[in-house]
C-alpha cells in the first residue's frame, strides 16, 4: 500500500462526504481518518505483506460510512400541487 494510494483514497472519501453535506472540520476529519484506519486493520494487523487495491480499500470504507456518518434523509416536496376535480365555467350541454 503505498502512501498515494491512501491519499487518493482520504481526497475522495473526504469529497463524498463533502458533497453529501457534511461539514469537514476538524472533528469530521479525525473521525474519517479512524474510520480508514478501521477499514486497514479488517484487511490485517501490522507489518502485513498482503497488499490490496485503492479499489478494495474504498470499497471497505464506503461499507463503513454509514456507521460513521449517519445518512440524513431528505424529504423531497410534491412536484405539483395535488389534482383536483373542478370546473372552469363552460355551460352544460343538454
């Protein structure tokens, strides 16, 4: 695991989180950090030759963010008002 590979992993778990609405300041970075750091220690202890891919790593922390992160639910508005039945004014026929 070279150390680009954890930095590109860092840049774009941080940006997800961004995007998603969090706010990254000090406490949200140290906490993205243990969860990577978590996400490290499942694939094996220390001084592990086993070397796995950025794909497999981002892949193990996005499984993770929910428990890190909670996930707020939006709730998206009606796109129009309700239909409802009426009438314009035209005359009846008959």
């Amino acid at each position: 695991m070279t150390a680009q590979t954890l930095q590109r992993v860092v840049v774009r778990l941080s940006t997800y989180l961004t995007e998603s609405g969090v706010t990254m300041n000090r406490s949200m970075s140290r906490k993205l950090l243990k969860m990577l750091a978590d996400a490290l220690a499942e694939t094996g202890g220390e001084g592990e030759t086993d070397d796995f891919s950025e794909a497999q790593l981002l892949a193990r922390a996005m499984d993770r963010l929910p428990d890190y992160f909670p996930v707020v639910e939006e709730t998206i508005p009606a796109p129009a008002p309700p239909l409802l039945r009426g009438s314009i004014g035209y005359p009846a026929h008959g």
